[in-house]
C-alpha cells in the first residue's frame, strides 16, 4: 500500500510509522523538522520529506507524484495548546493539505485523529452519535474540519474515518501529560507531584491498541464514519496514581498530601461500532499500560 502519514514524528505518528513500516508498503512521511527523525526511524519504505502544510505549494508536487491510496492525518499545531490561535491555523492548514489530497491524488481512504474533548465534560458513556459540545476552541476547529471533509466526501471517491481518540499514552508520550509526569516525578524525587482533581475519571486507551485500530483501518473496507477509540472504560486520576506508587512499592496513603480539589468528571467511550464494523477491541488494560509505561521511562532515564 502507498499511505501517507502527516505529523509522523508525534506520539501517535512515530508508532504508526514502525507499525506500517513493512515490506510491500511505501509511505511518506510528512515531519516538521528532519534533524528530529531517529536513526531507528529510517527505512527504504520511508520516505520523510519536511514542509510547511499550512504552504501548499512546499508539498503539492511531490504528494500529486506518490499518489498515496490511503492518508493519515495526524497533524495538529501547538498541542497541548488548545487556544483560538493555534486552532485556527492547525484548521486552515489541515484543510488546504486535505484538499490537496482530495484534488491531486487518487487516494481512497483519508483517517483523520478527532478529540474525545468534542463530547464536552459530561458524565458516562460517550456514543458516536450524541451532538458535540463546544467547550473551547480546539474542539470548535475540530468540528468544523469534520463537518468540511464529510461534506466533501459526499459523492466523492474516497471514505473517511474520523477517529475519537481518549486518552491516550504509553512509551514515548509527552512528558507532561499525567501518567509519564507522575511516574517520573516519584522514581527522580521519590514524591508524587501536586495534581488537581484526582477524583476525575476518564478513558486511558494504550497507543499499542489505538495503532491496531489503525491498521485494521488500511486493511478494512469502511464507509466515512466516526470512530470511538478509547478502553470502554473509565480509571479516576487516584486509581492511575495508586497503580503507579504499586511498581515503585510505595504507600498509596502519600496521595493525601496533595492538595486536590474534587472533580465530578467521569466519561468513557462506547467502543461497539469499532468492534462491530472493524473487529477491533483493545488488549491491554490500564495496569499492563502503566507498567509497560513505567519501564520504558526508567530504562531512558537510567
């Protein structure tokens, strides 16, 4: 397959990018900046080419001469910052790199990565179906790519998997998102670092499970559709922190030094339509995810 991947040196691109990494499968890599790629990183399957999405003309020539069959887009600017400026740009140079493919290849299926954040803070299950909520900006562009590329994608030659990811994390997540920050926090000082509202609760899906979801995606035939991706379940921030102090044989009673504030999130993803359409269901359950989490950092950090 010829799959072309945006944002593949991220999190989730540099695990997609090893996982699709396989022979008779020929991909283009877009990435910011080519003095990050790793030396492990290269391949002759890959092909990493460094541009500006939001400048069409530093790429419309050599996406128009690969052709892809299949693009992901995972590129999104300034995450984690969610404001109205990085929002905007990330949502004009996400529609001019769709509409280049759109317009100059023959690509057949275009998988793009949504938020969970699009449900709003709510309480419970999340199903596919239910109205987005408007929370901030980051989910206002969100909605309005989604919105823009299912119209176009009405009558057209190609189907579209708009991808609701949960919370996601693993080996290789930025390290200040909650379970890498925690976890390095304890084995560098021995103490749990101050966290506001550990009664939330969200869904904490393993990159492992989330890439197996996105090759079931190459493999399967699917119409355009939204996709939940999380565990189906919920695990509260105190849970993911006892977990943590577990691997390091640390009391759980350290938690109540912090000065939390109480939460009342607590939302998870319905997964049935990914079971249902693509046969997937993830396989690694959150104390698995943490302890695989946990020793990918302290082998780096040794």
């Amino acid at each position: 397959m010829k799959i072309l991947i945006s944002g593949a040196n991220g999190f989730i691109g540099k695990n997609l990018l090893k996982a699709l990494d396989q022979p008779g499968n020929s991909i283009f890599a877009f990435v910011r900046n080519r003095s990050k790629i790793r030396p492990e990183q290269i391949s002759k399957n890959v092909i990493f080419f460094e541009a500006d999405l939001a400048k069409t003309s530093s790429y419309i020539r050599e996406v128009r001469d690969f052709n892809p069959e299949i693009v992901f887009h995972l590129a999104w600017d300034g995450i984690p910052d969610l404001g109205l400026r990085n929002s905007i740009k990330s949502l004009n140079m996400s529609k001019f790199f769709l509409k280049t493919i759109i317009s100059e290849t023959n690509c057949s299926k275009i998988i793009i990565t949504g938020s969970c954040l699009e449900y709003g803070c709510q309480v419970g299950k999340c199903y596919e179906y239910q109205q987005t909520k408007v929370v901030n900006d980051f989910v206002w562009a969100k909605n309005a790519l989604r919105e823009w590329i299912f119209q176009e994608s009405i009558d057209a030659n190609f189907n579209i998997a708009w991808l609701r990811i949960f919370y996601v994390y693993g080996p290789g997540q930025r390290s200040g998102s909650l379970i890498p920050s925690v976890i390095e926090e304890i084995s560098e000082s021995g103490n749990i670092p101050t966290i506001k509202n550990f009664d939330n609760a969200n869904d904490f899906i393993y990159i492992d499970d989330l890439i197996d979801l996105m090759e079931l995606l190459v493999e399967k035939n699917f119409s355009t559709n939204i996709f939940n991706v999380g565990s189906g379940y919920s695990s509260s921030v105190k849970s993911i922190i006892k977990e943590i102090l577990k691997i390091f044989n640390m009391n759980e009673i350290q938690i109540n030094t912090n000065k939390a504030q109480k939460g009342s999130i607590d939302f998870y993803a319905d997964i049935n339509k990914a079971q249902e359409i693509l046969g997937w269901r993830p396989k690694t359950n959150i104390t698995e995810g943490i302890l695989k989490t946990c020793k990918y950092i302290c082998e780096k950090n040794k």
